[in-house]
C-alpha cells in the first residue's frame, strides 16, 4: 500500500485495493499466455534464423535458387500469420 493511501477513508482503501484484485485477475490469464508463448517464439527464432543461415550458405556456394530466394527475404518485411483453417 502506498504511504499516501493510508490517509484516506477505509471505503476509499477498499475501492483501491478491489480495483488492484480487479486488475490483476483481467491480466493474469494474459501474462500466462505470454509465458507459454516465449519458448515457442524462441524456437521459430532461432529455427527462422538457421533458416535463413543456411540459404545465405548455399547462396555464397552459387545455388542459383538459394540466392534468388535470398534476395526475395532481403527486398519483403516477412512475418508469421496463423493459417486460416
């Protein structure tokens, strides 16, 4: 509780510290999707990244494709949208 809330009426007391459990529970469910999510988002990094790693390798060796296939990453902001089933 904060020093300045200790001078106000208990009622008042009581509005804020409903508010703060009200708070909390409205964001509970959604800091737990987040801490389910970063593990997976760590992967795809990473996964995306040795991705990109090896195109770039295969690039440098002269693979026709591979290069082209890197420019294409290199011109276009790509990003990850859930498939519509």
């Amino acid at each position: 509780m904060d020093p300045r809330e200790s001078k106000l009426p208990v009622w008042v007391q009581q509005l804020i510290a409903n508010l703060r459990l009200r708070i909390d529970n409205v964001c509970d469910p959604f800091v737990r999707e987040i801490t389910k999510l970063q593990p997976r988002l760590k992967l795809l990094e990473a996964r995306n990244s040795a991705l990109i790693e090896l195109l770039e390798c295969a690039a440098r060796g002269g693979h026709k494709t591979a290069q082209e296939i890197v420019d294409i990453i290199s011109a276009y902001e790509l990003t990850l949208t859930k498939r519509e089933e």
